[in-house]
C-alpha cells in the first residue's frame, strides 16, 4: 500500500479507538462481564467463581497488553542496550494478585467484584501456581522478573514452557507421592500464544566440510527439526508504565517438509515422530540436585537455547546491520549453566552462518556472556557425557573442542604445562565417561562470573573455581540474591502492608526499599508493637486454619509458629528440626506436670517436596509425619507441642504460611547453601530467624545483629576439621538417645528408618547433626526465651523487616545492570 492509505488507515484506526482501557469500578464490572459472556461464554445472569475469575483475568490482561505494546514499542524506537535472562525454570506462582497491585487497582477490582456479588480474595484463591522450577534458583528468576520490570530495565527472559511443571506432592500414610501438575488443563490467561514467532530447532545429523570463497567451512546437516512457538506472559513493573516480556518456547512438530535425512517411514510412523516433538517441552525435571546425562534434558536445554537466540539476533538485526555492535546491545544472563550450550550456539551463528571468522566471534562471545552459578558443591557441576552431545549435537561439540584447545593455549602461556591442573581446569573432562564441564565453559567465555552470596564467592574463590580466579580475579563477582517485596509483602501480607505504610508516612518504600530502614526508629514504640502484634496475630489465624483445613488439626494461637519450609535435602537438614522436636517431646514427657507449665507452646510446621529419586528426603518426610502422629495424639502433650508436615509446598503456600510465621529456621550445614531467599521472605515479614552462618544468612547477620536472631552450629571453616574428627567427635547423649528412639521403633517403621539414622551415625554424619546438636538445643532455647519476653520479640521482629531492605531483588537487579550487564533504564512515558 501507498504512503497515503498507510496514514488514512492509521486514522481511521484512531479514530476507532476509545482510548485506554479505564480502570473505575464501573468500566471494570463492564469488561468483566463481557468476558464472562464473549470469553468464557457464559450467561452474564449465572456464573461461578471460577469463571469470574476466568473474566476478571482476562479483563485485567486486556490493561497488561496495552502497557506491553506500548513498553515494546518504546523500546524499539529507543533501541538501548537489552539484558536477555536465560533461565531454564521460572517459579511464577499465581499472576492475578500480583498484576492487579502492580497496575495499581486493587481496590478499584475489589469495589467493582463486590457490587458483582463476588469477593477479590476468593476469585485469587481460584488461580492454579505456574509452577515451572524446582526451588531457590527458580522463585529467583520470578522475584528478578518483577524487579526488571518495575525498575524499568529493557530486559527479556526466556525460558520453557513445560506442560507439566514441578509435580504435585500428595501424602499417603505419611509417605510423598507424586502427582502430575497439568497446570493448563483450565487454560492460561496470564500468557498470549504467538502463532506467528516459529523457529526451527534441529537436533542430530552430520557435520560436512564446504569450501566457500577458497576458504574451509564446517556446515550441520541436522536430521531432525522441530519448531518452537513462542508464548508471551506480560510482566508489570510496579509504579510505572513498564511491562516486559517473559517469552516461554513451546515444541510443536514443524510443519516443513521433512528434511532429507529424515527418514520419514510410512504415514502413521512419520505422524506418530512428529508427536514425539511436543515431549520436548513436556515436562519439567524435578530434581534440583542434578540433570546428569540424560538426553531429554539436553534437547530441552538446546530448545530453548536455540529458539531464544534465534529470535535475539532477529530482533538485533531487524534494526542493526553490522554485528560487531552486537555486544554493545546485547547482554546474555546465563542462569546457571543450564543454558551454557548458548556459547557454542552464538558461536556456530556467527562463524558458520554469518561467516564472521573464528577470532572475531570468539570476541564477541566473551563481551556478552555473564554467568551466575548457583551451587557450592563441584560435585553438582553439570557435566554432558561427550558421546550424547555429539549425536544430538555434532556440529556444537566441534566448536566446544575449538573452544578448549584455545583455552588450553592460552592457560599454557599463562600456567605452563602444570598437567594436573590443566587437566583440571579443562573443559573437557577425560575419564570412564569423557564429558564437558559447563561451568568451565561458562567461565572461560563469559566477561563476569557471578556467586550469589559474598560467602559463596568466597567459596567458589577458595574452592570450587580457585584455578580460575587465581588467574582472572577481575571476573569474579558477587551478587546476593533478593526477594521482591511486591509479592512478598504487598501481595502476600496486606495488613503489614498497610502498617509499614502508615508508619512510614508513605508507600514509596515498595519501590523505594532503601526506606523500610525507617522503621528502626520506631521499633521500640509501644504503639507500633501494639499494632504490629494484631497484624501477626490476624495472619498466624488464617494460617491456623489452613493447617486445620488441610491437617484437621487445631493449633493453639498463642503457641510459638515455628516453620522450616523448602526443598527437602539432607544440607539443609530437616532431620535435625525432627531430632530436636524429638528431644523438646521427650522433656516435656519426662517432667513433672507442674513444670510443664514453664514449656513455651510450639507449633512446628515443616513443608517441602522431596526428588522423586531421592530416598532420604522421602525417608525425611515419613520420619515427619511418624512423629507428628505420635506427638499429636498424646494428651500429655496436648498444645506444648504439636507437629505438622504442610503438604505440596510452592509459592502460593509459602505466601501464607511465611506472614503467620514467628519463627522460622535456615539450618543448612555451614558451607552448602550457596544463598537462600527463603530466609529473606520470613525477614522482610518480621518473622525470626533461627539459623546457621551459611549462604545469605552471614549478610543477614550483618545487617540486623546477631542479637536479632538465633545463631547456632559450626562455621565455614570449622566444618573440614570436624568431618576430619569424624566419629571422634564427642556427640551430646541427647542426640544419641533421639536417633536411638527412631532406631529402637519408638515411633514405628523401625526398618525403613534405619537407613536415615545410619546417615547421622559416627563417620557417616557428613552434615554434622551430632556435633551441632547442642548448639541447636541452646539456640531453640534462646528462642522460647526471648517469645515470653512479648515485647523483645516485637521490637526483634521490627528489627527484621526494617532490615531486610538489603535483600530485595531490586537491589539485586540494580547491581546486576550496573556491574554486569552495562544496561540503563528506559521508561516508557504514561
Ligand atoms: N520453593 C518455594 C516455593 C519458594 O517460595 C522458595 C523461596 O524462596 C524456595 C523454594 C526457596 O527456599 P529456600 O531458599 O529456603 O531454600
């Protein structure tokens, strides 16, 4: 068309155009129900409170995709430097909530349900949790998402859309079950399918040898090729106009004709390969201990690899010619190396496509990449077995050994020919089964190598990474991860919400975090206390009632809410919660009735889903619910003490059980939790920590005191000399009588225990539960203590949530763009 219908049919577009959506309660209940009847299809007359909340979400995301389009759109006129976040696992949890208080019109949807017959909280309560990541690493990705947008970086991320995400866990007689999470069997309104961005993705073939220009070049032959579709979920920032993008890839059979090394067979077989495409992007794996060697995985890792960069160099070269500016517009964020094969799939782009030359692209690759590793232990490093990656991916391992042999050039000029640690520092492990390093790779091509806490810096410095940063020290950097108090606070704990607020005279503080500290001044007013009390009262309700609804069991309001909520692993050691509840059972049996009445009430909930091959951890889980059996049925006990395991923990849960919490514990073995953002979540909810020195705690010690919380156990650097001691240390009687009680039966299943008590027994005890026993006991005791003292414990809980302002994502993200990925905000105008 001519220039001149161009303009005539934009006029004719604006005039159509009513302006913005608008947001007053009776526009609302306008939208709401015309998407009850033209989008769910049912009569406006009669509709339930799923399909209202069915139109309520659609009539919000209707408001998102306005302010998507336009921060789209401002961007590509802007044209900044991007950050592209590469994460293989996203733990988004519920969206209406949070997209409502970050566009600002909670209350307006709030009068405008009510006028409908419907209340607000019970619509939310109907959204499933988007559950697409395991623990820490993916609620990470989630809270930096929320601090992207909000503090209007230009920032993409780009992960995979599973079908299933991280399993349900179901209890059956004390023992986890899991159960498949079809999370978008009632649809998804939080998420727009773009039928039109397609890319192949091809996997397996050849590699052959062309002669272009004179000059030797390697070109895949791919054998199988698939496509990946994108689908979009809008994130809005918080106090602005801001909404970014979260691009998931989703795998469908291409429909190109096959290509000719794909032997197609006869017609059912060739429908039934095509089929075989779409398990790509099926399932989430649900361990977060490791992926080792398993081919799903890898094709699910180059999916998303190859489909995100793919449409990375699209947008770059829709407006750039010349790819040697690459780097000036481009930051890649490798999320842990799940997406390192990102690095040979620029470099296969650059050379074999774009034909930039070796040397050239090699420069360009080293520019753009960053890389956070999330892991204390070398043992958990991925590794891909060498036999697997070069069938599925023959032309990428060629480039990997390219890249190695450079690598072993220049550590030689550097090193000499120290073989030990050459071959330590290799990318490519030789051994029984001959793999690639991912980590070593990620850090010889990436400009910045980040820990996430400043004592895993420490270690990955010291240990894990010494060779390499002995040598590159400049790269190495640390970012302490952050929680985002968007959801943390305003959605999840309103009532506080609105007390901060009110004392602080503003609400700035939820984008503004820095001012949260000004609660320090009024963290011995009485007033304060008075009210901060009723707030955590109000939610240590809700929660009783969710542990009856779930549980039948009745819990005692004035009891102490003591919580260890996360993943279930022997580090973190919720073996020793359960062998000091033992204990606290056990004295409370052996005392006279009248000192009984000196116990402080407790309330211990623990919660957490277990790798379904894990079989400690699911030991871990059944020794919960043996104990809590026995504990809750005794009448000597009545409510000193009770038990409850909270089933199918995720975001959702952790967003009502961690504002009823006055005590929660962090107790991983000193040394193995590389951060942590669960303690962060109970901190900025004024919920005490008890916990070791590990991960994030040390800045959080830093920050509020150590009077402020319960410190026990060994430190970083007493833990290798005590494992040395091994059964010589001289464990507590107290300890060797509560895994006595397990061993001898005391609470049933004594065989299937044994193998858990083994694990704490003499030179077994890796995690150290004996010798930090007593220190464990002392520092519980502290806790009942300082919860007679009422108002100590305000003034401590105060403390807390004034001082979790270091730990938001917001100051996280802003680090990460000035530190790391060089990138400046870009506000798009209201
Ligand atoms: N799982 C969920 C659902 C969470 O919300 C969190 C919070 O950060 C985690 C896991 C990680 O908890 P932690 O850091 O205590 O291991």
């Amino acid at each position: 068309s001519t220039s001149g219908e161009r303009t005539a049919k934009a006029e004719r577009m604006f005039e159509l155009m009513d302006g913005f959506l608008k947001n007053d309660p009776l526009s609302l209940q306008k939208d709401i129900l015309d998407h009850v009847e033209y989008t769910v299809a049912r009569s406006r007359f009669s509709f339930d409170d799923f399909e209202a909340y069915q139109a309520l979400s659609h009539c919000i995301r209707d408001r998102l995709i306005e302010r998507w389009h336009d921060t789209q759109l401002h961007f590509k006129r802007k044209d900044p430097k991007r950050v592209y976040f590469l994460s293989l696992e996203y733990l988004m949890g519920r969206s209406l909530s949070n997209s409502i208080i970050n566009l600002g019109i909670r209350d307006q949807c709030a009068d405008a349900l009510s006028q409908l017959g419907f209340e607000f909280e019970v619509l939310a309560e109907q959204e499933g949790d988007a559950a697409l990541g395991n623990g820490g690493l993916a609620r990470l990705s989630a809270c930096q998402m929320d601090s992207l947008a909000t503090m209007d970086f230009p920032a993409w991320g780009y992960g995979l859309r599973y079908q299933y995400g991280l399993f349900r866990q179901v209890i059956l007689d004390g023992f986890q079950h899991e159960q498949p999470d079809y999370w978008l069997n009632f649809g998804n309104p939080w998420e727009i399918e773009r039928v039109h961005v397609t890319y192949p993705v091809k996997f397996y073939g050849t590699v052959e040898e062309e002669i272009l220009n004179g000059e030797k070049h390697q070109v895949w032959i791919p054998g199988e090729m698939v496509e990946a579709v994108a689908y979009d979920n809008p994130i809005p920032g918080y106090g602005t106009r801001n909404t970014i993008t979260l691009r998931l890839w989703a795998a469908k059979p291409s429909n190109q004709h096959d290509m000719e090394a794909y032997n197609t067979g006869d017609y059912i077989d060739a429908v039934v390969n095509r089929q075989r495409a779409e398990t790509i992007s099926s399932i989430l794996y649900p361990d977060d201990r490791s992926h080792q060697g398993k081919e799903l995985r890898l094709k699910q890792q180059y999916f998303f690899v190859s489909a995100s960069l793919q449409d990375i160099i699209r947008r770059f070269k829709d407006v750039h010619k010349d790819l040697n500016q690459f780097p000036d517009k481009v930051a890649l964020q490798l999320n842990d190396t799940h997406p390192a094969l990102a690095i040979p799939e620029v470099m296969r782009v650059l050379v074999d496509e774009e034909h930039l030359g070796w040397n050239k692209a090699f420069d360009i690759i080293c520019k753009i990449f960053s890389f956070t590793t999330h892991t204390v232990l070398a043992e958990a490093l991925e590794k891909i077995p060498v036999d697997l990656l070069e069938s599925l991916l023959p032309r990428h391992l060629q480039i990997i050994y390219d890249i190695n042999s450079f690598f072993m050039e220049e550590l030689k000029k550097r090193i000499g020919l120290d073989y030990n640690r050459l071959s330590r520092m290799s990318i490519v492990e030789e051994g029984a089964v001959k793999s690639i390093r991912m980590a070593n790779l990620s850090i010889f091509c990436s400009h910045t190598v980040n820990g996430v806490s400043k004592l895993h810096s420490e270690l990955l410095q010291t240990r894990v990474f010494k060779d390499f940063y002995e040598l590159w020290p400049e790269k190495f950097q640390y970012k302490t991860n952050g929680v985002t108090q968007r959801r943390w606070i305003v959605v999840s704990n309103p009532n506080l919400c609105a007390l901060i607020s009110k004392w602080l005279g503003t609400e700035s503080w939820i984008r503004d975090i820095d001012l949260l500290m000004g609660l320090r001044e009024y963290a011995t007013d009485i007033s304060l206390h008075q009210e901060w009390r009723m707030v955590r009262r109000v939610n240590k309700m809700r929660l009783a009632e969710y542990i009856e609804a779930t549980s039948g069991l009745k819990v005692s309001l004035d009891a102490m809410f003591d919580v260890q909520m996360k993943r279930i692993h022997e580090y973190k050691r919720q073996l020793l919660n359960i062998l000091g509840i033992i204990h606290r059972y056990d004295c409370i049996k052996n005392m006279a009735k009248d000192d009984r009445r000196k116990v402080v009430p407790r309330v211990c909930i623990i919660g957490g889903k277990a790798a379904p091959g894990y079989e400690m951890a699911k030991k871990i889980i059944k020794l919960c619910h043996a104990v809590a059996e026995k504990i809750n049925n005794d009448s000597d006990v009545g409510d000193l003490l009770k038990l409850v395991f909270i089933p199918d923990y995720n975001v959702s849960v952790a967003e009502l059980v961690i504002p009823g919490a006055d005590l929660s514990q962090h107790i991983s073995t000193a040394g193995h939790e590389a951060s942590g953002t669960g303690s962060m979540k109970f901190l900025m909810n004024g919920c005490l920590l008890l916990a070791t020195a590990d991960g994030s705690t040390v800045e959080i010690i830093e920050e509020i005191g150590e009077d402020n919380m319960f410190l026990f156990g060994a430190k970083v650097h007493d833990v290798p000399t005590l494992r040395e001691k091994g059964s010589t240390i001289k464990v507590p009687l107290q300890f060797a009588r509560v895994v006595r009680m397990v061993r001898d039966g005391y609470f049933g299943f004594q065989d299937y225990f044994e193998s858990l008590c083994n694990t704490v027994e003499g030179n077994n005890d890796y995690y150290l539960l004996g010798a930090d026993f007593e220190s464990y006991l002392e520092a519980q005791a502290a806790a009942d203590k300082g919860f007679i003292d009422q108002e100590k414990w305000t003034r401590m809980s105060i403390l807390s949530t004034a001082g979790s302002s270091r730990f938001s994502s917001d100051r996280t993200i802003q680090d990460y763009a000035e530190k790391t990925w060089g990138i400046e905000p870009c506000r798009c105008p209201l």
